[in-house]
C-alpha cells in the first residue's frame, strides 16, 4: 500500500520503496520503534498513525491476557482458600448446635437450637447460592468440606426427626410447626444446591439423606406447603396459651 501511494506522493520519503520496504515500515511502525530511516509523507501520517494504535492495542491484549491467566490462577486459589475456610467454620458452628440439641433437657433449650439452627442454615444457604453463581464452587473446594457440612446437617435432622416422633411439645403450637418447616425449607434448598452442581458421590448421598429427612418432618408436622413463612423462627409470636409447666412459647 506504502509503495502504491508513494507514486501519487502519498507514501513515504524514499522512492522506489519496493513490497519488502513497504512490509518492514509497517512492521516498524505497528511496533512503535520508529528508527526514522524511512518517513511517512500526506496521507500515509494518518494510516501511520492508525497503524501506531492498532499495535498498541493488540500488544495490551496480549499482555493482558498473559497477565490474566496468571492472576487468575492466584485469585482461584485465594478464593477456594476462603471457600473452604468458612464452610469448615460453618460445620463446626453446626456440629455446636448439634451437640446442644443432645444435651438439651427444656423444649425451650430445644426450641432456642432449632431458632439457631434456622438462622445459621440461611446464612448458609445464601452464602452457597452466592459464591456458586459467581464461580464453580463445588469444583475448585475440597469434597471433604462439602461431606462435613452434609454429614453435619444429617445428624441435626437425624435428631429432629427422632424428637418429633415423641409426643413433646416441641411442635405443639403452631408457630413452632411453621418454623421448623421454614428450617426445612432452607436445608431443602441447600441440599439442592449441592446435589444440581456438586459432582463428589458421598457429598450427593450425605445431601440426598438431608432431603428426605427433611421430607419427614415435614410430613410429621403435616402442615401444606402454602404455611412456610420466609421470617426466621424466632420472629414469630406465639398465639396459643402457654402449657402448664412446659415453659415453651416464652420467647417473642
């Protein structure tokens, strides 16, 4: 192109400038070395110009992208880090409120877990749901992490479900029985999570187990779906008279 327009006194400095001549400006001006041996004279300022911003860019992408794939590779690390070290905080909070549902004697001991339960699960729950959108997230953290939640919450349920097949009075009032449905709800969901993006088998089947314990105290509390409220069970007022002697429904 150079050496077409230089006879119409529109290319370079240099007559007679050949197709290799031509290659190696286009080369030196892309490149912005400028070594000044051939110049640029009317029209071809401005294709020379152009020329200057089209290497410019092209050598940002590609540092760009060199930079990236490293960077990223760091960043991925620091968040499976994190990932990783607040699902093992959150399993040690759960494996807590499962050692307290063991050593409760009082429904409200019992009740005050079940409310804490409900609270630490929705943070849980939006915490997963987050992080899963905006990356992998069950591939880039350790199954083991993901196992110790599902075991954790399998053993709370496991327990739930035993307290509820005596006639206690733990799901004696109706704002007790919507609570723990909401709870099932919120583990229903996490368990669903897990089970659509997680690919480990003993987390699907510890996740698999949370489901249908989840199923039977919902169907042991035997309330439609169409009672399950989004407000954490300790917001919730009691309506019914307190039991003689049971202390339950104390809490507002």
């Amino acid at each position: 192109m150079y050496s077409c327009l230089t006879v119409h006194g529109h290319g370079v400095d240099k007559p007679g400038l050949g197709f290799l001549d031509g290659i190696y400006f286009s080369i030196v001006t892309v490149t912005s070395l400028g070594y000044g041996d051939i110049s640029p004279v009317g029209l071809s300022r401005l294709i020379v110009g152009l020329e200057v911003l089209f290497g410019l860019a092209i050598m940002g992408i590609m540092i760009a992208k060199v930079t990236s794939r490293r960077l990223s590779y760091y960043v991925q690390r620091l968040f499976a880090a994190d990932a990783q070290r607040y699902l093992n905080s959150s399993t040690d909070r759960l494996d807590t409120i499962r050692e307290s549902l063991n050593t409760a004697e009082a429904m409200d001991d019992i009740w005050n877990t079940v409310v804490r339960l409900h609270t630490e699960t929705r943070v849980l729950h939006d915490y997963i749901d987050l992080e899963s959108k905006q990356h992998a997230l069950f591939t880039i953290i350790s199954e083991h992490s993901v196992r110790r939640v599902g075991t954790s919450l399998e053993g709370i349920l496991s327990q739930l479900t035993r307290l509820l097949s005596l006639p206690t009075e733990l799901r004696s009032q109706a704002n007790r029985q919507t609570g723990l449905l909401a709870l099932t709800t919120v583990l229903d969901r996490i368990a669903l999570l897990v089970l659509t993006q997680c690919s480990g088998q003993d987390s699907l089947a510890c996740f698999r187990v949370v489901r249908e314990n989840c199923k039977k105290i919902r169907d042991s509390l035997a309330l439609p779906p169409s009672a399950v409220v989004g407000d954490p069970p300790s917001q919730r007022v009691p309506r019914d008279p307190q039991p003689e002697g049971g202390g339950v429904g104390s809490r507002r």
